[in-house]
C-alpha cells in the first residue's frame, strides 16, 4: 500500500511541476520535499491526534451534522493497517518524487516530440514514452521507501500494527527473548535480500542514453493551465504537502506553543545535545569512511576495489532493528572478553565499552548511513576529471597529498552534502538507538516515543519541532542543489 501510494503521488506530482505552469509552481515544487523532514513515527503521532474523536476533524464533522456521540456516525480508524500505510505514504513519498523529477528535467524533448509528429496525444506521450523511461528512477526512488517502511518501528507500534520489526523489538524486550527476535529479525534480512535482488531485476534490461547534443532545456515549453484546472492542480499538488508536512507541523506546533518552558528544560536540552554529539560523529566518520573507500577505487580501479565500496554500502538497506540486533550480540561478546581478560591480567574492570556507552549507537548508525555519505561524495568525485590526479602525481605529489591538496578543497560541496544527509538522518533515527542505547541514553527521537508509548505524545512536541526544523532546512537546500544539477546537464 505504501509502495502504490508513493509511486502514485511522487510521479503525478512531478510531471506536475515538470509538465505545467500554474499559479504558485515554483513555490510548490520545493514545498513538495518538505515532509521528507518529518519522521514517520512523528507523523503518526500526529495523525493520532488530528483524527481521533477530540481532534478537529471530527469535532467539526459532529459540529456541522448535527452528532453526538460516535456511534451516531462513521469514521475510519486511523489506527489500523491502511492508517499506518497512509501515513508512511504521505512522508515518504519525496523519494519517488524526487528521482522522478530529476529524470523528467533530464529528458530529452526529442523523444516527446517524434512520438506527437507520429500522432500521439499528449496523455499517450506521457503513458507510452515519458513513464517508462522514467521508470529506472520510479523503482529506485520505491525502492527506499520500501526499506523506510520495513525500518518503521514508531508508526506501527504506536497504530497498534504487528510489522516484523515491531515484533523484533517486542520479542527481546517485553517477553525477554533475544533469540526469538532474532529469528524474526533473520526472517526480515531474507526479505530485504529479495527485495534488493527484485530491484535490480526489474532494472536488468534498461538501457537509457540521450546525446549531449539532443539535450534541451525541460520538456517542450510547460503547458499554461487555464480554466478550472488552473485553480484544481495548485490544490491538488498541495493536498500531499498538508497531510505530509501540515498536519504534523499544526499538531506538534499548537502542542509546543502551550509548553513554550520546555525548550529551556533540562531533559529536553540533554537529549537535544545527545542527538547533536551522535548526529555530529556519525557524519564525521562516515564521510571519512566514504572518502577513503572512493579515493581508493580511483585510484586502484579494480573489481575486488568496487566490490568492497558496493559492500560498504549495503547497510543502508538493513532496518535498524536487525543492524542493532546484529550488533548487540558482536559488540555484547567483546565488552565482556575485554573485560574478562582485564580482570584476570590486570586485576581491573573495563565494564561494557559498546553497549555501556553511546559508541554502539554512533557505530550502528555509521555502518547504516555510510552509503548516504557515499552516494553523495561519489556524485561530486565524478565530476572531477581523472586527469587531476595525473597532473598532481606528475608534479611530484604523492596519492595521499593529492587526495589532500587538490580533492578535497573541490569536493568541499558535495562533502558538504553527505555530512548533512547522514546528520539529519542520524537525528531523525529511532529504530536502532532503541535497542542499542544505554541507560539513561535519550537523543530526540527517543524523548519523543517514551512520551507517545506513555500515551502523551504532546509531552514531546518540543523535541518534535526541533526534530523537523533540523531536518527541514537541509532539506529543501538539497531538492534545490539536486533541481539545479539537472538543469546545468543539461
């Protein structure tokens, strides 16, 4: 459900802004990333409360109609399976809006145009040649919020909905049994293997090339809307934004704005700290990880090089649950060997070096992100002509002072770039940092769900907003830096 919803709202929307020139255009097009910053598990609070029998909806349905009580009238569960799925939707579908957008920029109108020379309608175009070339970018922009959907512990558990992951972290924690869940969480790994291996065999025979010199600007010059369907599509493109990104933003917002003492509170202030420092050390080792692993197949270019950055990589596809799992039995065996071999030689005790500490977090949040860092250094790196490192090493430069010297001041942007993704993504993560945290160890996202899973998820809507405003700025700056690189290529 939450695949259909995503592909269905990020594609209309950007052939909307693409194709189209209607009132207020640009605004949305950038408004459209914004829900990408809120959490899943956040927006699921949010919905909770906008839809339950005090919220406004209702209280306005029984307002109008005349109501009383429930039973006078209909209303759909928000907590229930479709609930969870609508919600998941309408915060992740920017991943497909995103790389769908960026290939409808980069389009060549030539292939637009000799399907209308042979008589095909606009709609025929768009359904017969523009999608399916699209479609490379539609499964891989699905293909993440499938895994952000299998990562999802906050939204479903607070909705009441058994996931897999949900019940990893049930299993160990509430019934005591850390064998079981990792029997689930072995169970999930096999699904996401399948999902990765179904990804690339839906991508297997797609072969998509354009000249440089049959590039244009966009598509044939955006169609001006008239008529009704000039006040119909600015509505209908902002209806994802609201229920995205409004409805949390009114919830959370209205919450914070009577608990205005909280942002100078104590556990509030600790737990914001918390979020910076861990958010801080992931990025900073998982862009020093990815510079390392992409200077090095520059320069070896071999297979046994690419195939251990494509391994590196892979943790971005693993769900919290199983990454945290995974490492609490690795990292939970050396805490106590160290310790052990510390008593026993030295006559002191080292207590849990991982597991005691916020090193286990920042460690399973830099193996899941790394590919982040990745994706984001590798974008800037192939810019960079080959011929650069040549011209270093001929003028006497080691591969160590060339990385140094010339790489990395022109790769500053796209550095830049990865610090950034990996540091919202790390501030915004939930799923890991509960199984792996120590005790007494709250960032942001774990402040917020101790308060939802006590039932007074407004309790958090402090830590809520500074969630969200966080994530937003770097947001938007990004679909604007992607948006732009599309249109220089072309």
């Amino acid at each position: 459900m939450v695949a259909a919803l995503t592909s269905v709202a990020g594609v209309a929307c950007a052939w909307a802004v693409v194709a189209y020139d209607f009132p207020f255009r640009r605004v949305l097009s950038w408004a459209l990333v914004l829900p990408l910053a809120v959490p899943p598990y956040l927006a699921a609070y949010a919905f909770g409360e906008f839809f339950q029998y005090q919220g406004p909806i209702q209280s306005l349905i029984r307002t109008i109609f005349g109501f009383e009580t429930i039973r006078d009238y209909w209303f759909p569960d928000i907590r229930s399976t479709w609930g969870t799925a609508f919600v998941l939707g309408s915060v992740l579908y920017p991943y497909v809006y995103l790389t769908t957008r960026i290939v409808f920029l980069m389009q060549g109108r030539n292939i637009a145009d000799v399907a209308r020379t042979l008589g095909a309608s606009p709609a025929r175009v768009f359904w017969r040649v523009l999608l399916p070339v699209a479609r490379p970018a539609i499964v891989a922009g699905v293909a993440l919020v499938l895994m952000e959907t299998i990562n999802d512990i906050g939204a479903a558990e607070y909705f009441g909905v058994r996931t897999l992951t949900v019940a990893v972290y049930t299993t160990w924690l509430n019934r005591g049994s850390l064998e079981g869940g990792a029997q689930i969480a072995l169970l999930m790994l096999v699904l996401v293997f399948l999902l990765l291996v179904a990804e690339q065999w839906a991508r297997r025979r797609q072969r998509f090339h354009a000249g440089r010199g049959t590039h244009l600007r966009v598509q044939p010059p955006r169609v001006v809307l008239k008529g009704w369907t000039r006040i119909t599509l600015p509505v209908a493109v902002t209806l994802p934004i609201i229920c995205g990104f409004g409805v949390p933003i009114a919830v959370f917002g209205q919450y914070a704005w009577r608990r205005l003492e909280q942002f100078t509170s104590p556990e509030v202030g600790k737990a914001f700290l918390t979020s910076v420092m861990t958010a801080s050390f992931t990025a900073l080792i998982t862009v020093t990880i990815a510079l390392l692993l992409l200077n090095a197949q520059r320069l070896s270019k071999t297979r046994t090089m690419a195939a251990t950055v494509r391994l590196a990589s892979i943790g971005y596809a693993l769900p919290g649950g199983i990454l945290g799992l995974g490492l609490l039995f690795v990292l939970a065996r050396f805490d106590n060997s160290v310790d052990a071999f510390a008593r026993a030689y030295l006559g002191v005790s080292t207590g849990l070096l991982f597991t005691g500490s916020a090193a286990a977090v920042v460690l399973a949040c830099s193996i899941r992100f790394v590919a982040l860092a990745e994706g984001a250094v590798r974008s800037g790196m192939e810019k960079l002509p080959g011929s650069l490192d040549e011209a270093a090493r001929s003028l006497g430069k080691t591969p160590t002072q060339s990385a140094a010297s010339v790489l990395l001041p022109l790769l500053r942007p796209a550095i830049l770039t990865a610090a950034v993704l990996v540091f919202v993504d790390t501030v915004k993560e939930l799923s890991a940092t509960i199984l792996l945290r120590p005790f007494g160890f709250n960032t942001l996202a774990t402040y917020v769900y101790e308060n939802a899973s006590r039932g007074v998820p407004e309790e958090g809507a402090v830590a809520a907003i500074v969630i969200i405003i966080t994530a937003m700025v770097p947001v938007v700056l990004l679909s604007g830096a992607l948006v732009r690189d599309a249109e220089a290529s072309l």
